[in-house]
C-alpha cells in the first residue's frame, strides 16, 4: 500500500514506524528537514520537505498514484486543506485528518466529500482523555480496551498472591469463578510472552491480559488482582487540551483538582469548570501537592506538555502517598525507561492514537485494532465474511483454523435473529464453529504476525 504521512511530529513518526514494518510504502511529508532526516536514517521511508497542504508538494510525494493519506500535522487547518486537495486534484482514494479542535468534529457536514473530503477524522487529545477515563473506571487495570463497541473488553492486570486465579491454571478459571465466562488471552512474565494454555499456571508478578463481556470484566479482574477502592479524589497536573478535557469527562461525578502554571489559563480553566478546584502553581511544587493533600488522592494525573515534569511530578505525587499515578510521555525511550517504576501507568499519546489509524489501514473488514505493549503486540476485531467454500475460517471450528504461532481467537460476537437484541458474545472453544458476519476478537503477541491473520480471513473464490 502506497501511503503519505502529512507530519513528521511524534503522531506521524508513530505511525511511519508501524506502516513501515508490515512492507508499505510510506512518504513522509513535514516543514521540518531536521526530523526528516532523523526519521529517514530510523525507517526506509521517503521524504518531502515542504508544505502539506501545497499541491506542488502532495504531487511530489505521490499523491497521484497513493493508496491513502493520513493527514496529522499540529494545524488542523493544514490536514484540512491537505484532504481536500488531496481529491480534488488527485483523487485520492482514502483521507484521514488529524483534527484538535471540536469546532469541525461538531459539525460533520464539514467533512463530507462537497467540503473537507475527510473520510476519518481522529482526535488524539481525545482518544487519551476516553483511555484515562475508563482507567478511572476500572483502578485495578493498566490497559482498558473496548471492542464490540463496548459489549467486550480486553483488561489488562498484574496477577496478585492470594487471589483465586493466581497460583493455579487457566483450566481451573470456572471452577474458581464459576459465573464469569472469561478468556485469558495473554500472559507476560518479566517481560516475556507466554503462550496460555489450560495447563499455565498464572503466577504473582505475571502481567495478564483477561478479555470477557463487560459484564463480566469485573469479576475476572477481582480473581486476578483483588478487588480495589474506587477512585473519588483525582488531581490532574496541566491545564492544556488533554487536561480541559478530562476535567470536563469528571468534573459532575468526581473531587477533582487540576494544577496549572499560566495564570491566564487557570482563570480560563476556572470559568470553564463548574465543580473543579483550578489551582495556579507549578505541579513540581513539593509544598502545594502537600497543601492540597496530595496523600489523600486516589490519582495523580499529570498531562502537561512537558514529559520530563510530568515524569518528576507524577513520581514526586506517588513519593507523597499518592494511590496511583500517571504520566503522559511522548518519547518511546522514556516510556520504557519510567515504566515499571514508580509511576503506575505511562500513556503515550502517539501510541494510544495508532490503533485507531491502523483499523483504516489494515486490509480485510477490520473493525477495531489496539495497540498493546508499547507497539510489540496488537488486539484485532475483524469480521468473517464468505461461506465454507470461499473462506478459511467460515463454517470452520476454531480448533481446525491454521492460525500463527502463538495468535488466539479469544471472543466472538455474534448477532441474534431479533434486532433489538444486543448480539450474544461467545468465548469460543476449539469445538466453536464461526459463521459468517461473526466479529472475531484476536490477540497478536507479535506485530508481524497481522499480515497472516488479515490473509487468513480474506475471501478468495474457492479454497475447495
């Protein structure tokens, strides 16, 4: 696939490096020679230095024979005017725009093909505000994921002594919880990935990925992990896009406290947050996490714009007592670096937008992807279409499907004769036999096997 990344900043460099891997053709265009060069010596891309939303520009990245154009540069009037040449001149089959202000997402009617021609709109700000949002929802997680449109969710947890699923098999998951039906779909031990069978045995330490309906996700994270307090009394460090965002997500149901240095945006803040406490202050100031009872918090959530204070000060707020805390990093080396410490949860904002981009390139119907353990591993939802006859995995029990090495069918979700029944979310055995329209939620321990599975569920004419 012939691609054009418009944005050479971390959003775009993310997604250079993910399309590079799996054998694209990838343009990167950006103002920036700098960062050109620094990518071009990092990944086998070409570069083009100038302005995205020039034709001249477009036209020598390729624009006429590209497959698809992922607009995602800091302006969102750039990736605009970029889709919008993009099919007027070039006829460019698919477009994605990057785009930050709500003032275009508000209006869809600006994106259609008689205006913007944005096929997909993404809004990284916001895809981190919904990712922390539902970690608040569930205190015990380090990822939480959503497939099916939230009928399923793949958790993932750190296995705790003492807890009913720990120290024993996976084959003992229903004797030990009986009315959850639940998959464990992936096990990491100090780093390594583990294949889970019925015979594994889940040990204190393990990072476990447990997928099930969401009605279910509780109860199988309690056998896990134990159960945990909720979270009352959040603080988040920096008042910016993200921070806004998520104090507005809480700001009814939650004590929330939010930090900012500019003492302009914190009387903007305070006019903007009804429930919310604006604090004016440096979110490193040892004295005023303490004033402000940095002990008594359920989460610290620093999300400014600088990744080296928000390393300092979430590390500082968890020496303080903080019960959980987390920091918003850009830099992949950082992540690795500061995950494991004393920050419970690292978010990289380029990393937690990728899947979104990557379900709009991934060939085959490709519902959903996520994006897990810092890029080395991936979650798939991905519909079955054909019949036996033209399908490898239609009509097939699950125990028959030639899947790679280590990739495990973990959920199906199946639609019922009535339409206004929720579809059935089955945790299929080797017995399972998939029907066609069936979203089949997979799990890649390793990110070159996707190739395979997006082969393996394409429909040929015949495979008799």
């Amino acid at each position: 696939m012939k691609v054009i990344v418009l944005g050479a900043g971390q959003v775009g460099a993310s997604v250079a490096e993910s399309l590079v891997s799996e054998a694209n053709d990838i343009t990167l265009v950006d103002t920036n020679p700098d960062n050109l060069a620094e990518l071009r010596n990092r990944f086998e891309v070409r570069t083009v230095c100038g302005n995205a939303a020039s034709p001249s520009v477009l036209r020598e990245a390729g624009a006429e024979n590209a497959d698809l154009l992922i607009a995602v540069t800091q302006s969102d009037q750039t990736n605009l005017c970029a889709c919008k040449i993009a099919r007027t001149l070039f006829n460019l089959p698919t477009r994605i725009a990057r785009l930050r202000s709500t003032d275009y997402v508000d209006h869809p009617e600006l994106l259609d093909n008689s205006n913007f021609a944005v096929d997909f709109s993404i809004c990284p700000e916001q895809i981190v505000t919904d990712y922390v949002r539902r970690l608040i929802d569930f205190p015990e997680a380090l990822q939480v994921l959503d497939f099916a449109d939230g009928l399923v969710n793949l958790t993932s947890v750190i296995a705790r002594e003492g807890n009913p699923l720990v120290g024993h098999p996976i084959a003992d998951l229903r004797t030990k919880l009986p009315d959850v039906d639940a998959h464990i779909a992936a096990i990491y031990r100090k780093g390594n990935p583990i294949l889970p069978t019925g015979d594994t045995v889940i040990m204190p330490g393990d990072e476990v990925f447990c997928l099930a309906a969401t009605s279910y996700i509780r109860a199988a994270m309690r056998g896990l992990c134990g159960a945990t307090e909720p979270m009352r009394r959040i603080m988040i460090a920096g008042g910016g896009n993200i921070g806004l965002r998520l104090a507005t997500a809480l700001d009814a149901d939650y004590n929330v406290k939010i930090l900012e240095v500019d003492s302009h945006r914190a009387e903007k803040l305070a006019t903007s947050l009804h429930n919310t406490l604006v604090l004016h202050g440096n979110t490193t100031d040892e004295k005023l996490l303490e004033n402000e009872g940095i002990d008594e918090t359920d989460l610290f959530v620093a999300l400014t714009n600088d990744e080296e204070d928000n390393i300092m000060s979430a590390t500082l707020a968890k020496r303080m007592g903080a019960r959980h805390t987390l920091a918003l990093v850009n830099r992949k080396s950082y992540v690795s670096l500061v995950e494991g410490g004393p920050i419970d949860i690292v978010i990289s904002p380029a990393q937690a937008s990728i899947g979104v981009l990557l379900a709009h390139v991934r060939r085959g119907d490709v519902v959903a992807v996520h994006s897990l353990r810092r890029g080395a591993a991936e979650a798939l939802e991905i519909i079955a279409h054909g019949a036996q006859g033209s399908s490898k995995v239609v009509g097939r029990a699950v125990g028959e499907i030639s899947l790679p090495e280590g990739v495990t069918i973990n959920a199906i979700v199946r639609g019922t004769p009535d339409p206004s029944e929720d579809p059935r979310v089955l945790i299929p055995g080797r017995d399972t036999v998939i029907e066609s329209e069936d979203h089949i939620i997979l799990f890649c321990p390793h990110k070159n096997m996707v190739k395979k599975v997006e082969r393996l569920f394409q429909v040929g004419f015949t495979f008799l």
